[in-house]
C-alpha cells in the first residue's frame, strides 16, 4: 500500500535502524554553516566571511549559524573572539555551536538579540567567557549558551520541512531503513504522515515525545499514525544529564565535580520515573529514559523493577555497575547506547572517572547476561550530537578507541565484540 522509493522498502529486516536520532535537529544542524573538519581558528573565520558575503550578496536575511566547532582540535585550542566574528560578519547575527552544544562563540549582534548586555552577571548554571579587561568575549557555555541558542529564531513550517527531508535522506544515505527520533517535536507527526501520503518517506519513523504530553500525542497519533512507516513510539524522560558538564548521576564521585554535585544530579528521582512508566504504559507504549551514569540506570531499573509489564527503553548507559548487568536482561529492559560516542567521550572519561573506567558501556557483560543484539541490545547515535555514520559504532564497539590512536586509549578494551555482533546491534529487526 505504500509508494516507498526506498530500495528497502517491502522487505521489512533488509537494512539498518538508527535507534537514537533527533532527525529534524540533524537537518537544521547539516543546514548550518560546517566547520566541524576546520584545523585552525584562521579556516573557521574565513569560512564564516565568505558564508557572511555570500548571504549579504544574497540579500538573504536572518542569523548565520555555524555549527561542529571543536577548538581542542586546532592548533591553538581558543575559540573566535566577539570583534573577530563581529569583523567577518558585522550586518547580522552570528551563533558558532560547539560540536557538544553546550558551548558557543557569538558575535555583538547575536549576544544583544538575547538580552545581554556587557554588565549581564553569569546567569545560573552558566558562563558568560570574558576577555582580560573584562569585557565579554563571545564566548558562552551552558545556561549562557541557552539564552542565545533560544534567541535565533524559530525556522518557519517550511524551513523546517526541507530540514526534516535533509535529516531524513542523510540517515538513508548510511543505509538506514528506521529510526527512533529520541524527543519529536509536536508538528513531527503530522509532516511526516504528509511526507508518507505523497510518497515522499525515506525511511521508517517511531516518534517519542516528552512523556508529560504522551497522554495528548497519543489522541494526536491517530491521525498520524502510517502503520509500519509512522508511529508513536512512546515518552521520553530524562533521569540525569551529561558526562562532559558533570551532571551525569553517577554512583561513584567524579574525580573533579561541580561543587555541590559530587555525583552529578538526579532530574528524575524514582517516584517520578515510576509516574512516568504508568503514564506511558497507561496508553500503551513505551518509556525511554535517559540515564548516562550508573546511579541513573540504577534508579530506572529500580523503577522498572516496581512497575511490572511496563516496556521500558534506558537511552545512552554509558556507565552500567556491574550489579545492575544482569538486570536489563531479567526486567525485559532494553538497552540503547551510542559506542560511537566513546570516540568523542575518551578524554573526560579517563578524567573524570578514572576509577570507573571498567565500567563503560559493557557490552561483553550485557550479551553474556542475555541480551539479544538488535532487540535487547541496540546502536545509535544521538545524531546530530555526533554525525549518524553506523560505522563509527562499529568501529567503537570492536576497538574501544578512536581509529589510529594507540591501543592504550581504549576504554575497557575487555568489553569489545566481535564485529558481526555489533552490525546485528544496527540491523532493523523489521516489523511483526
Ligand atoms: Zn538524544
């Protein structure tokens, strides 16, 4: 019934899945200015000025974004200054994303569009850099970085559909034939079910939305709903936040925390996460919960543990102590991690928690306890947080290090599997 160009489609099991994507988010981030390849500082801000030539030539309005800075990649690890990227582009706003998005360079226009001005105090949770007089530098990172992040302007209907239509083409590009999209927007739904109806869908989609609003995305999927290519998923919640910014809730101490949070934080404690399944199992569909840290997947499995019969997702397990393996397995626990990421994480793992470092993604432990690869056990990527090749995974699963660093840089090389295990943790299980 479907008039699917995809060479896969028809035969559900042949291809790929993606299990963590946010698709809209990786169209708008391909359609940003890239400089996540630049060498140098000096390549950064030139690509800047001739993209900023080019739009005023143009005359095309609205903010230049740029996108995948990685300054400890360059020779001279600072980033661009406000008078550099107000001198390559002084007529609009200018927003330069690290690649972690948790950190940002602007130029005066882009920082004043949010409000700030030279005496704004740090807001909480943030940091507004400052050069030597004193005098901010562009320079923004967590909260201070939300407050400009917030300030570009929303994409129109349209803009938004041509970035999906990128996001999407890009993951069939790889070979995927599904994708989990890990916090769909509310108008993901209904654009894709037109997507569907003119022919248009590249690959198979399954939304999860905040778990707060699943009660009214579920009435909302009736309408959008394309058995097999379109479906809601279910909630998406968020247990803890991140290793790089030290708010993952691990178990453990970090070696050097934020003050006050020795273990990271807890934004969900168990009572919630227990809300949260009834919620979601109340219509039917499943609850993904991301937990990076060990005190996280923890107090999920915990929770999981007390609502019986709820299917439950844990997004990310980075760090899995080694008590709580063998219960993914025994609760019915599905467990979708991203080993590409542990060619980005390496340095703030051995920094942070070099005492826990045997128990990063344990994927040996998590198959010998019963995890099967590709239902109970699945890859992803978390793209655009890092770019969606399934190739990356693959090579992170098996060697445990970024290709050509030495073999002492891999992280827990006793938890690495064999390569045709790791391709089955991608292969898209097709429908029943
Ligand atoms: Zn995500």
């Amino acid at each position: 019934m479907t008039t699917l160009a995809h060479p896969a489609s028809g035969s559900p099991g042949v291809g790929l899945r993606e299990s963590h994507a946010h698709v809209a988010m990786l169209g708008r981030e391909l359609s940003a200015l890239a400089l996540h390849d630049c060498t140098s500082r000096g390549e950064a801000l030139d690509r800047i000025s001739r993209e900023a030539a080019r739009r005023r030539e143009a005359r095309e309005p609205g903010w230049l974004l740029a996108a995948g800075v990685r300054v400890e990649a360059w020779d001279d690890p600072r980033w661009p200054t406000m008078p550099e990227l107000d001198a390559c582009c002084p007529d609009r706003a200018c927003f330069v994303r690290g690649f972690d998005y948790h950190s940002c360079a602007v130029n005066r226009h882009a920082f004043e569009s949010a409000g700030l001005r030279d005496a704004t105090p740090d807001p909480e949770g943030g940091v507004i850099g400052r050069s030597a007089d004193g005098l901010p530098n562009g320079l923004l990172l967590e909260a201070a970085y939300a407050l400009v992040r917030d300030a570009i302007p929303e994409p129109t209907r349209d803009q938004w559909r041509g970035m999906l239509r990128l996001g999407l083409s890009t993951l069939a590009s790889h070979g995927f034939v599904e994708v989990d999209d890990l916090l769909s927007q509310p108008w993901l739904g209904a654009m894709l079910a037109e997507m569907h109806d003119a022919g248009d869908l590249p690959l198979r989609v399954r939304l999860f939305v905040p778990w707060t609003r699943i009660g009214e995305e579920a009435a909302a999927a009736r309408d959008y709903e394309r058995p097999g290519w379109v479906e809601l998923g279910g909630g998406k919640a968020f247990a803890d936040g991140t290793l790089n910014s030290r708010t993952a809730w691990m178990l453990h101490r970090y070696r050097d925390p934020l003050p006050d949070h020795p273990c990271g934080s807890a934004l969900m404690p168990e009572p919630e996460l227990r809300a949260a399944m009834k919620a979601c199992a109340g219509v039917g569909v499943w609850l993904a919960v991301h937990a990076i840290g060990d005190g996280a997947v923890r107090a999920v499995l915990n929770a999981r543990e007390a609502n019986p019969g709820t299917p439950v997702r844990i997004e990310h397990a980075e760090v899995i102590d080694r008590a709580d393996v063998p219960r993914f397995a025994e609760l019915g626990v599905t467990c979708s991690v991203q080993p590409c990421h542990l060619l980005y994480d390496t340095e703030v793992l051995k920094r942070q928690l070099p005492h826990r470092l045997d128990r990063v993604l344990p994927l040996r432990e998590l198959l010998a306890s019963g995890l099967e690869p590709g239902r109970g056990l699945v890859f992803g990527s978390d793209a655009p947080i890092v770019r969606p090749d399934p190739e990356d995974s693959i090579v992170a699963a098996t060697s445990r290090r970024c290709p050509g660093s030495p073999p002492e840089m891999a992280v827990a090389f006793d938890q690495a599997i064999p390569e045709e295990i790791a391709r089955a943790c991608l292969a898209a299980p097709g429908r029943k």
